[in-house]
C-alpha cells in the first residue's frame, strides 16, 4: 500500500447524515518544514486516485517534493477513502450517504491540521472535480489558502455540465447487472458503455478530426473508443462511481452555512492570489464558466490553456499542456503573496 489512511471516526456530513468510521486515503510528497509553509494540497477527480495526480510532481516541476510538502487527499468515493465499496452495513454499496465537495474539503482540512499541524496552504490546486475542491479550499477558509491554481474545472457544476452527468449515469444505470446498485458482479456492459458515451465529452472535435489519438498510441478511432475509454472506467466500482456523480453534479463552494447559496459572494470572498486555468477546447467545463466566475474573485488571472485536447488537457497526456499548467504554477509560486 503506496498511501496512508487517517481515521475521522463517526462524521457528520452537510446531509444531516452519519458516516460511521469514515476515513481518508492520502499521500505525501516531501517533507514539511519547521514553518509548516511549504504545503501544497492537490485533491483527487472523478474516478482517479492519487497515483494518477503523479504525473504533474517531480523534482524539475512546480511540485516540487524537494521543496513543497504535497498532499493528495483521495476523494470520498473514489475507492480508497471511505466509498461504497469499502464501508460496512447499513451504508455500503447504494446505500453510501451523499456526499458535498463542501464535506469532502472540510474533512480534508481536519486531516491536514489534526495530523500535521498544518494551518497554511502554499497552494490548493486541482483539475476538474479536484479544481471544484480546489475552489472550496479558497472559499471555505480564505485566510489559509495563499495561492489557488484550478485547472479544467469550474468553481460550481453549470447546467450543461450536469447534462453529461445525466448521461453517463442513465448509461450506467441502464445494465440489468446494476440491480439498483446491489450487484454480484460487476455491471460490466454499463461500465463499458459509460466510458463510450464519455468519450463524445472528454476531447475536442479538433482532436478527433485531428485524429490525435494516434499520438498516445492508438491505431483507430475504434481502438481508442475500446481501449482508452472503455479501459477507463471498467475496473471501477459501479455504485463508487455513481456517489461520486452524485458529488460532481451537486458542486457550488456557496451551498454550505457558509454562504447560504450566494456564489457571488463566495466567489468574492477568496483571498487567494488565483490563476483560473479552463481549456478553450473544454466541452463540459466550459472557459465561459471560468472567465465569468474568475471575474468575481478580487485577485484572479484567467489564464486558459489554448489546446485541442479538450477537458483532457489537464491530466498529463499532452506534453505542452502540462508543460503550460506546470510553467503557470511555477509563476504563480514564485510571486509573493499579496492579499486585497
């Protein structure tokens, strides 16, 4: 086992609902200073773990373990923290309670100042639904975040985003195997069918017309369909899956006691100096929705990563994209922090 576990006892979520013996999966990069100053928090996405944020972290990078402290906090969920898989009678499998970003960034935070008595954040950075916890960090507690660099990922879920919440859900849900979630085995035709009705979302039509599929190493469109899409998601825990859906569709840093729903305000109320990187290309996560809400955060650059590789410019497949996110956050980390 590559992580560590931190155990929250019995947790009361934004729901009314408790999550007994909840926990959290996570793991380090490099060691914290005497200061506590150095951290960097980099949450998980949909359907990911924390190996699959490695690819932006090493010693001639940004995250640097050489001289940040990074934390990947596993998102609830996603299979290793507490999820459907993993939890025990009465709230495995369907039954797992939902869950808010708003929940998943709070107890993040108990995890990073109970564990390591950390009360500064150098940096909350993220992409897609990691970018929503991202935000979260910058809105939840303000006076702790000093940079926030989300990227392909907006500070609440807009409408036509839910839209293609809606159906990859109805494709999982439509296998016969799924049961209402209390499956023998796994619905392995919804699985399959999911990561296709995906694959019309997570890259451009430039890409494809482009047929820059064959630069990650695949022959045909249909290769591609069935072995980089299918392949994505046929492993992954159906009802793990879904709870996380669950969690995307309903994200907005303002639906909490917080800000009662105001998102201007909450947009308002981050502290950060922030670098709002959307893709131009993002067909869920749109620029728009960016540039609109970088507008309300008093001490935000939108910066957009201009690329044909769709939302899928933020996961490391495309080298001058993570070479433009990684040269974005070695500018914003160098700069000193300055507060409005």
């Amino acid at each position: 086992m590559d992580y560590e576990i931190f155990e929250l006892g019995d947790v009361l979520l934004q729901s009314g609902a408790i999550l007994p013996q909840a926990f959290l999966a996570y793991k380090t990069y490099g060691t914290l200073n005497a200061n506590k100053d150095n951290v960097i928090i980099f949450p998980t996405s949909f359907g990911d773990q924390h190996y699959q944020n490695e690819w932006l972290i090493g010693a001639n990078k940004a995250l640097n373990p050489e001289k940040y402290f990074i934390i990947i906090p596993n998102m609830l969920g996603n299979g290793l923290s507490s999820s459907p898989s993993n939890t025990a009678s009465p709230f495995e499998k369907a039954n797992f309670p939902n869950v808010t970003i708003f929940d998943n960034v709070a107890l993040q935070h108990r995890l990073i100042t109970e564990r390591f008595g950390i009360n500064q954040i150098a940096l909350a950075t993220g992409w897609s639904m990691g970018a929503i916890q991202a935000f979260q960090w910058g809105a939840s507690y303000p006076d702790m975040v000093e940079r926030l660099a989300p990227f392909a990922g907006t500070a609440k879920t807009w409408p036509h985003n839910a839209v293609l919440i809606e159906g990859i859900r109805a494709a999982l849900q439509a296998d016969a195997a799924w049961n209402k979630g209390v499956y023998t085995a796994p619905p392995e035709v919804g699985l399959r069918t999911l990561g296709r009705v995906y694959a019309s979302w997570g890259f451009s039509q430039a890409f494809y017309r482009e047929e820059r599929f064959k630069e990650l190493g695949y022959s045909s469109l249909s290769d591609f369909i069935s072995q980089f899409w299918e392949g994505s998601f046929i492993h992954s825990d159906a009802n793990d899956l879904l709870a996380m859906m669950w969690t995307w569709q309903h994200s907005d840093i303002s639906k909490n006691p917080i800000y009662g729903g105001d998102f201007t305000l909450a947009l308002h109320s981050i502290k950060a100096r922030t670098v709002v990187m959307p893709v131009r290309t993002d067909l869920y996560f749109t620029p728009e929705d960016s540039e609109y809400e970088t507008k309300h955060i008093p001490n935000a650059t939108f910066r957009p990563i201009e690329s044909i590789w769709g939302h899928l410019a933020g996961f490391g497949l495309n080298p001058a994209d993570t070479d433009f996110i990684d040269c974005t956050l070695k500018e914003l980390l160098e700069k000193n922090e300055t507060r409005t």
